[in-house]
C-alpha cells in the first residue's frame, strides 16, 4: 500500500510564492514509471486537476494555473513538488497529490490572502 504525505502549505499574501511537496512510501516497486497528479479543491467545489506529469517528463496544467505553477518529480526521492508563483486568492485551497489507482494524500492548506 503506498502512502503520499504533502507539505508545504501555509498563508502567503498574492503574488508570493509556496512550494508543495508530495512524498511517497509504502509499496512503490515502480514510480518512476507511474505519472503524478496535483489536485485541488477550495471550500464549496468540486476537486480539480491542478497538473499532472507522467513517467517520462511530460507535463500538463490547469488553464488557471499555466505560466505561475510547475510541477516536477525526483524518482530517487519517491517525491513529487508543485512550484507556485504569482499565487492569487483563488488560489486557496486544499492541494491533494495523487497517485492512480487509489492513492491520496491527506493534503495540505494554501491560503491567499493580504
């Protein structure tokens, strides 16, 4: 059973930055060829897709969030991180790494406000 623990989150005014990590463990006899996900959900919504990246390198994002986030991943690690720039209040909410099938992590808290 594998396990993904984030970290990262906190308060930071718009504009600021914050960088999310995602940790794996437990039974992980492949990852590297495994994609990753970044989702989100804000109070009152659906969980979105936040950004994925696959095995090979290949990212994708969120039309909100193109051009201010970058995902990018450390196979040696079992680490995945979410690079967030020029953050916007909407950007609030609870950011959740994913690993298909079934994995979640409990996720962590980013909230954009002066």
């Amino acid at each position: 059973q594998v396990q993904l623990v984030e970290s990262g989150g906190g308060l930071v005014q718009p504009g600021g930055s914050l960088r999310l990590s995602c940790s794996a463990s437990g039974i992980i006899f492949s990852i590297k060829n495994m994609d990753w996900y970044w989702y989100r959900q804000a109070p009152g919504k659906e969980r979105e897709l936040v950004a994925s990246i696959s095995s090979r390198g290949y990212t994708n994002y969120a039309d909100s969030v193109k051009g201010r986030f970058t995902i990018s991943r450390d196979n040696a690690k079992n680490t995945m991180y979410l690079q967030m720039n020029s953050l916007k209040p909407e950007d609030t909410a609870v950011y959740y790494c994913h690993l298909p099938p079934d994995a979640w992590g409990q996720g962590t808290q980013v909230t954009v406000s002066s």
